[in-house]
C-alpha cells in the first residue's frame, strides 16, 4: 500500500475562530470519542408514544436519585420494533427536579458512559424538555443518568433508525437552506395571532425551503415569552397529537423535534395550556425522505467536541467555528451533524444561530434561546460549510459559555461517504466548451414559423408571445467532487489510530457541465435552480493551492483524499418559446452545479 507522506500528528478535532470587530480567540482540542454505531434510514412513529414516566413508574420504577444510573427498554415499545433498530429520536423531559442545576445523559446500554457529556441541563425552577437521537445497545436498552438532586424522567420515542446503513430505502435526512416558516407575532406562513388555550395551527410543509415527498421534517421550535409554563404538540396533520414535543417554561423556550408530516404536506401545532394562548415561531433546518435515494443515512456517535468553560467564553454579539469532520471518522463532506448545544454561565437573556461556516450567517432562524444565570440545551440537525465546520453565533448582550456534544452524523445524499468507503466516489460527466449564452437559442427549421403580426393595442389576427428560451428545473440528485490535482493517499502501519494531513498539490477553477440542449445563459440556469431548491450555488468555482484537512486513519488502513470543487447533480428540462406562444421539443437537462470547494476522504 501506499505510503507517501506519512505522518504522525495529535488528533486534530476541534478548529475555533470566535469572529469580533476587535479580536480573535483561540480554542484548543478537548474532544473525547464514544462509541459509533453504523445506523440506516429513519422512519417515524405516528404518534409519538411515552415509554418512560418515572412518575408512574413506567420503564423505570423510580425517579432518578443523584449521580444514578437506570436502564430501559426501547426496542419492541411504543412502536419500535424488537430487532433491525439501531438508534431512535427522542423526546425528553425532566420534572420535579430537586437540584438547582443538573444533567442527564443518555447513551447504549452495555458500553461506558460518555463522560463529559449531556443531553439536557434542569434546575427545580422549572420542568425541561429537549430532544435527542441515541444508540441503542444490544440488549434493546438506554442507560439515562442524573448528575445530581432527584429528578422524574419522561421519555417519549418519535421515530427510530434501521441497522443497516447500506441499504436504499425511504428516510433518509436531506439538509435544506434553514428558513423562518412561521412566526405568529408578525404573521409570517401564518395569521398574525397566538393559539388560542387548546388550539391548533396547521403549517405547510411541502413546498416550502425545497422540501418535497418529505415524511418528516426536522425544525426548532420557539415558544417566545408565553408567560407561565406549558406543553406544546407538534404532529402530522390529520393524525393524533401523541406526546408534547415541548415543555416550555414561563419565559422563551426553544427545542428542536422531528416531527411527522400528513398526507396533505402539513404539520400541526397544538397548545397544550388550556389557560393561555402563546405565540409560536418555526424554523425548518431538512427532513427525511420518502424517496429512496437522494439522501443521507445516519451513523450514532457520542463526542464532546467542544466546552468553552476550559478555555474562553464566547463574547457579546460574537461567533465560534465548531469542526465536525475528523471526528470520529466523520469525513470531510458530509451532510449533517446531530448537536446538542448546553449554554451556561449566560450574562444576558439571548438565543444562539447554527449555520454553515463559510456561508453568510441567516438573519431570522434561532436555536437554544436562554435567559441570564441559567443553563439551557437544544438539539440541532446543523448543515456543515467550509472543512465541515459549522458557525454558531451569541445573539446576546454579554458573553456565554457554550457546550457542543455531537450525537450523530448523515452522510452526503449521493454519495456512500459515510467514513468506511472501499471505492471511488462518482464521476462526473466530461466537461462541454461552456459560456454564459444559450447553446440553442435559435429556432430550427422543424420549428414552427413566428407569426407575421405584432401586437398594435388592438385585437390581433394572432397569437403573440414574448419569444425566448426556458428552463425549468425538476429534481435536485445527489453532490460529486471535481477533483483539482491528483488523489493523494497515505497509509497507516502501527496498530492505533493515528492523524494525518493532505495540502492541495494544485489550483483550478470548475464550472458547470451539462448534458441536453439548454436554452437559457448558465447564470439563468443557476438562479432557477437556487430559487427552485433553496441551495446556495455558483457558475464556476476555484481550489486553491494550499488548502489543508486533517483526518483520522485507523490501524493498518489507508487514507485516500479528493480536494476540488464538489457540485449538485440537478435534472430539469429546457425549451424555447417562440412568439407565436409555440414551444420547441422539450430537452432533458443534467446538470453538475458547483456548490462548495473541499475535499472528500475515504478509506480503504
């Protein structure tokens, strides 16, 4: 095997920039792996069913006394099947804690606990609530452990993830433009005005931000200053409410779920307070599925990737960059990471913004909204930008500090780069001589002639239309690399994991290569494509010379590495209209658009 450049670094898993007028900061690596499990596609349990209520003692005997440990059954309950699962969505509560600040962790029975870690921070001020994907272990068991006090706990399953990660079927994640659906204060996808004690609002979903044949889509959830605490039920339109997905408190609460989709392509929101109305505001981040291919499977994995308590809170109006990749052996393309954000140690109220680094930072969406001295969690599904690192930004008026525990990884739609890859991945089509003009734009003598009259103000002998080409794109496919320079390799021959580094051997720019007649300018092709899909893309993008990544081999294998400019494969077709309102034989369009420049890694 090939052994060139073989080198010997200290795991790099964590890269840090905090962005300020004034300054920078620095933070150093403090992640500590678990243990990953290799999962399917999702399929969802409608509705959501409870399978843990200490208080009733269901699934666990008794409340959770301080730094105990219990287990319980999750395969074969609530809808999940007895075997073929390997981790499920939950939905978590703690109630009638007794300590004034602390933590569970959730994770496979039968493995050790991940330490440090945690899926929701609680006091005995009020009940918490949040959402988590976790491995199962062997036996069908999660093991849940309270850090301190004496807590009850609720758990209540969603949906679950097959076993087999290599299998094409229906459920699998694909990331979207995260967008603002509804907010009810200022009528946005919605009436101006809250949901009234017991009501219900029903939200459209497919259509919307790109998302088609969905059957459901991940979104954070914000219940903005309702006043006492609540529940709130967010399910498929047409079906049953199930359990709360959010247990909001007297003041801001936020939460990510995974939630259903019905027959008609909307979700519904219900107030659970049968005494106040409350306002409700949506931000979608993707969805599973109901297509068998152009998505990504899920792979469990616990990770503390980042605690700023060890080394510099996050300043007032400032962000931090959080690298997912290399950890774990997560690749550098990937298409989403499951994170559990923990603020604490707040000095003003706030809320935080998860985006792709790289990108421009959204001015509307919010994750994890907190208030001063308190400690508060959110889960995030967070499309990863530049070297698979993902922005989060302190929307508040003093500093923070903040905890990130990843729980899981999807791979790329369209790509099998989930981190244990035996082969190359596809290759795209030979480029075409291109330029930003139509490659058709004139009639053929097949077609048929444009009329003799023109419109005057008076009723015309014929019909007249504006003349000129048209595109229309169909379906967005999967994302393929173009590589700039040769693939490099670099072989790993001691008997631990070891961390190597790959530099970009060359510059190049790529632009789009298609196939079909197109009848519209290359810039046309990408904005409808952008406006169709709500993807970020470009005519033409360029790797430079020097760009680096870091990544983890295991023991006796080799490292391979793709660095170039990566694309969306993208069907549509394109005709011309003449001005007789006659059209052109419609041609089938394939298209490969540029999106990102980075590197692909597998191992073989």
């Amino acid at each position: 095997m090939l052994q060139a450049r073989r080198t010997r670094h200290r795991r790099l898993s964590l890269a840090v920039v905090f962005f300020t007028v004034l300054a920078g900061f620095g933070l150093t690596s403090i992640a500590q792996a678990g243990a990953t499990t290799t999962s399917g596609n999702f399929s969802a349990i409608s509705p959501s069913a409870k399978i843990v209520d200490t208080r009733s003692a269901l699934g666990v005997g008794s409340a959770l006394g301080a730094a105990s440990t219990a287990a319980f059954q999750v395969l074969g309950q609530g809808g999940i099947p007895s075997s073929g699962v390997s981790a499920v969505s939950l939905d978590i509560t703690a109630a009638n804690a007794t300590s004034s600040g602390s933590y569970l962790e959730l994770w496979p029975d039968g493995t050790t606990r991940p330490n440090p870690a945690s899926v929701i921070n609680f006091s005995s001020s009020a009940d918490a609530s949040n959402s988590a994907i976790v491995a199962v272990g062997s036996d069908g068991k999660i093991d849940a452990y309270n850090s301190s006090g004496t807590v009850d706990l609720v758990v209540s399953v969603n949906g679950y993830f097959t076993s087999d990660g290599g299998t094409a079927s229906p459920g699998g994640y694909v990331p979207v433009t995260q967008s603002r659906l509804v907010d009810t204060r200022d009528g946005t996808g919605a009436t101006q005005a809250k949901i009234a004690p017991g009501g219900t609002l029903n939200v459209q979903i497919d259509g919307k931000d790109g998302i088609t044949d969905e059957g459901s889509v991940y979104a954070n959830i914000t219940v903005p200053s309702p006043g006492s605490a609540g529940t709130l039920y967010a399910y498929a339109t047409g079906g049953s409410a199930g359990q709360p997905v959010v247990d909001y408190k007297s003041v801001t609460t936020s939460q990510g779920a995974v939630i259903p989709v019905g027959a008609n392509g909307q979700i519904t929101l219900k107030n659970g307070s049968s005494t106040q109305s409350v306002d409700v505001v949506l931000d979608v981040y993707g969805y599973f599925t109901q297509a068998t291919s152009g998505d990504g499977v899920f792979t469990a994995t616990q990770d503390r990737l980042l605690d700023t308590r060890t080394t510099t809170a996050i300043p007032a109006d400032s962000s931090v960059s959080v690298t997912v990749a290399g950890n774990d052996g997560i690749p550098t393309s990937f298409g989403a990471a499951v994170l559990n954000l923990t603020t604490t140690g707040q000095q003003n109220s706030g809320y935080l913004r998860v985006w792709p680094t790289g990108q421009p930072m959204p001015s509307t969406t919010s994750v994890d909204n907190f208030q001063a001295n308190t400690s508060t969690t959110d889960l995030v599904i967070a499309q990863p930008g530049d070297q698979g690192a993902v922005s989060i930004y302190n929307a508040s008026g003093g500093t923070i500090q903040l905890i990130v525990d990843l729980q899981g990884w999807f791979s790329i739609d369209g790509n099998d780069d989930d981190g244990t890859l035996t082969t190359l991945p596809p290759v795209d089509p030979a480029e075409t001589d291109l330029t930003d003009a139509p490659t058709d734009p004139a009639a053929v003598t097949s077609e048929p002639a444009a009329p003799t009259d023109t419109p005057n103000g008076n009723a015309p002998a014929g019909r007249f239309c504006d003349s000129g080409g048209v595109y229309r794109p169909t379906h967005l496919g999967g994302r393929y690399i173009r590589a700039i320079g040769a693939p490099q390799s670099n072989y790993n021959g001691t008997s631990s994991k070891e961390s190597t580094t790959f530099s970009a051997e060359a510059s190049g720019t790529v632009g789009i290569s298609f196939s079909g007649s197109l009848k519209v300018t290359l810039s046309e092709l990408v904005s409808r494509q952008e406006a169709t899909f709500g993807v970020n893309l470009s005519a033409s993008l360029t790797a430079k010379l020097g760009n680096s990544v870091t990544s983890a081999i295991p023991a006796h294998k080799t490292l391979n590495a793709k660095y170039g400019v990566w694309r969306r494969r993208v069907t549509g077709t394109s005709y011309y209209v003449y001005s007789n309102c006659e059209s052109s034989k419609p041609s089938t369009i394939v298209s490969y658009t540029p999106y990102t420049v980075g590197w692909y890694t597998w191992i073989s």
